[in-house]
C-alpha cells in the first residue's frame, strides 16, 4: 500500500539520521578512550582509528533500540506537524492502521539488528580486540575460542576464557630457563589479574625440573609477577554481551555440562534477543505519542522524550543484569523484564488512542 510506503520510508530516514548521529558520537568517544593506549607497543593512531571503526557494527546493534524509538518520534512528528497524519485520519485511515505500518517498520529494523548482531558485529568486535593485542605486545598467539598464549620474558601464559572484568578460568605457567629449557610447569584453577604486574592463582599445582628429578608442589594461592595483566587479557578475550547468540548457546550449555555459573551468560544470551525484540515496541510507541501530547512539539522535544525513555531503558537493563549477578534471580525473567515494560507501555497508550 502506498501509505504503508510513505510510513516506512519516513521512519527509516529519520531511524538512519539518529543512528548516524549516535555512531558519530560513540565512535568519537571510543577514540578519545583509546588514547592512553597510543604509543605502547606498535599500537598508533591509525590502530585506534581502525579499532574504533572495526567496533561500529557493535555500536550500531547498541544503539538501534534507542534510534529506533527517536528515528520514529521524528518521522511520525514530521508528518503530524505537516498535517498529513490528519489528511490520512481524514481519509479514513485509523490509528490502529497506522500503528500496524510503525510495526511492520519495526519488524524490519529488528531483522537489521539480527544481521549485525549475528553475523557482522561479532566478528569483527573479535578481529578489534585481537589486532589492538598485536599491535599493543609482542609474542602473542591465539589457540581457538578458549584461551590466549603470551610470552612474557622466560614465562609462557595460557589463560582461559574470561569469567570477570579480572578473572579468568584457568591458567597454564611455563617456566623457561636462558637456553630455553622447560624449568618448570604449572596449572592454576583460578587466575586474577590483582594489576597490571601480579597474578593471583589460586589451587596452583606445580612441577619443577631439575635434571633428572621432578619435584612437585601444591598451594592454595601464588602471586605470580608478570609483564602482562588484564588489560591485555580483556583485549583477547570478548565480554558476553559481544558474542553472537549461537556462542553465547555453546557457553551456556558447556558451562551447565560441568556445574559452572552460567549466569552472565545466560542472561547476555536472553538479553540479547530481547533487546533485539524492543525494537519494534519501541517504533510502535512513538504513534500514541505523535497523535497525543507531541502532535504540535518540535523536534527538540521529540529527541528528549526518546532520550529519557530510552536511558531508562539503558538503565533498568544494566541494574536488572547486577540483580541477576548478586541476588541469584532468574537471568531470563530479569532480561526480558524492560523489553515487557516497553511492550506494556506501548500497548496501553496505542489502546487508548483507539478508545
């Protein structure tokens, strides 16, 4: 239908529009962060640069909720302040008809979202973390999505998969003599990033070599000095909410399989599709709103009513994701939560517009 169209079309101009403003302004930001890191190792400004653009599909899936809901503020409020939301009600078209094209303009934003969010953000979050690693230390390997390897002087590090901003699952220790002999060969359970030159392990087991001999030792803890903390660990190593859902599957059902806490992971998958999913809800809230108390405001209003609604949406999501972390609450009741307030929301007022 030519309406539906015309709807679409506007929606996604001004979705476009917002989207654009939002990538400029995250991706300026992530570019000033990323300044302390220029001049270490190899890693310049045109890294950073390359970074920087590299994490934009990430951004993009980020932001679209929130683009999404100010995009169609903006497009339904152009053609309500150009009275051709009055032509189209004069000619017989209802609101609910009008709600069903925002819907379906939403339908197709969230199939955007899936394809960045699955198949192009991932990715290339991943190749950015890496290359920053390469460029920022030396003597760095990757051995598939378990772990890092990292030479650090007569030391070899492999870590797990990162479990925390600071903790990791495992840690292997080699110890190298100067003619590159094995001295010794150690496995912790548990390994903590305590700053930037100090590893706490935590039930280390370890074997020395001398000659002909092996000795072994265990302790609940060691402090291992080390040229490499964290940061760089954080740089190899994706956060949940940067893998894809079929990763974030696998984690789960591997952490389930051997009694591990799946949390972070669970809620990041269901968080994932619903925020993808709040997508169209937050299209279709704009309609109530463009044939109610904004139908005469300007843009700026527009702008601010999608930016506090969407930062309250930001903000629930991230308090909920600690309540699922602390108080043991269920991951997937927790991350659909803002998604079913939104849907609710919009429901309501699209009713009462009917009524």
């Amino acid at each position: 239908m030519i309406i539906d169209r015309y709807i679409l079309r506007t929606i996604f101009g001004a979705v476009g529009l917002v989207l654009s403003v939002l990538l400029a302004l995250g991706s300026l930001f992530t570019f000033i962060q990323q300044q302390d890191d220029i001049g270490v190792g190899t890693y310049r400004t045109v890294d950073a640069v390359l970074y920087v653009l590299l994490g934009v599909p990430q951004q993009m899936f980020e932001f679209l909720p929130i683009a999404a809901l100010i995009g169609a503020l903006l497009g339904l409020g152009a053609l309500a302040r150009g009275s051709e939301l009055t032509v189209m009600r004069a000619s017989g078209i209802s609101i609910a008809r009008v709600a069903l094209s925002a819907t379906i303009a939403g339908l197709a934003l969230m199939l955007v979202a899936v394809v960045i969010g699955e198949y192009l953000a991932p990715p290339t979050q991943q190749f950015a973390r890496q290359s920053k690693a390469f460029s920022k230390f030396r003597n760095v390997s990757f051995a598939g999505r378990g772990g890092a390897w990292v030479r650090d002087g007569d030391l070899l590090l492999n870590v797990d998969q990162q479990s925390g901003t600071a903790d990791f699952g495992g840690m292997l220790v080699f110890e190298l003599t100067r003619d590159h002999q094995l001295a010794a060969m150690g496995r912790a359970t548990r390994a903590r990033a305590l700053n930037e030159r100090e590893w706490q392990l935590e039930d280390y087991a370890e074997s020395r070599f001398s000659g002909d001999y092996v000795n072994g030792r265990r302790a609940s803890t060691r402090v291992l000095p080390s040229g490499i903390g964290g940061s760089f660990l954080g740089l190899t190593i994706s956060d949940p909410k940067d893998i894809g859902l079929r990763s974030l599957w696998r984690v789960m059902q591997g952490l389930a399989g051997n009694d591990l806490d799946a949390r972070p992971f669970e809620f990041a998958f269901w968080s994932r599709i619903a925020r993808t999913v709040a997508i169209v809800f937050a299209v279709l809230l704009a309609v109530p709103f463009v044939f109610g108390p904004l139908r005469s405001s300007g843009t700026g209003a527009r702008t601010m009513i999608g930016l506090i609604i969407g930062i309250v949406f930001f903000l629930m999501q991230r308090m909920l994701e600690s309540g699922a972390i602390v108080f043991d609450a269920p991951p997937m009741l927790l991350a659909w939560l803002p998604t079913l307030c939104l849907a609710a929301v919009a429901g309501v007022l699209v009713l009462r517009k009917r009524g």
